[in-house]
C-alpha cells in the first residue's frame, strides 16, 4: 500500500454570530488563529495545504475546542 498524497488545502472558517469570543481557538491553534484587541478571533483566509498536518492538527483542536461550535475546516480545491 502506497503513501496518499495529501492534494488541495483548508481554511479555518468562523460563524462570527456564533463566537462568543473567549478566545480558545487562539490557544489551539495559534499558528491559524490571532485575537483581535477586543479577543474575537482573526482567522487567515489563505488556504493552508493539506500536507501541513501540525497545521492541519491545530485546526482539528480549535474545531474540537470551541464551546460554541463557531469553527469549521472547509477544504479548497489549490492552496496556491
Ligand atoms: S473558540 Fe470558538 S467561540 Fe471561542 S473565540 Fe474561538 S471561535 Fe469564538
């Protein structure tokens, strides 16, 4: 059995009416997440490859980790 390659990327993507803005995705996932000055979450809109597997690890926990399920991971077609 060979090795799949990983092809496409993700994005974190947020529902801001659902964020309550405690700021736990910015713990988990750091690298995807920065808190604006009032702590609601500024997600990168870039697409991150699927072969980033911390990233796409991180996006895993902040998803798993918000109390308000306002995250989710959307996978796009070409990262670049
Ligand atoms: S963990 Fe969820 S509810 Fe909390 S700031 Fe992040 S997106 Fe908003």
């Amino acid at each position: 059995m060979g090795i799949r390659r990983r092809s496409g990327g993700f994005v974190l993507s947020i529902n801001p009416i659902l964020c309550d803005g405690f700021g736990h995705c910015g713990e988990l996932a750091p690298d995807l997440v920065h808190m604006d000055e009032w702590g609601y979450p500024i997600i990168t809109t870039v697409p991150v490859p699927l072969s980033n597997l911390a990233a796409l690890e991180s996006a895993r926990y902040a998803v798993r980790g918000c109390p308000r399920q306002a995250l989710r991971i959307d996978r796009v077609a070409d990262p670049s």
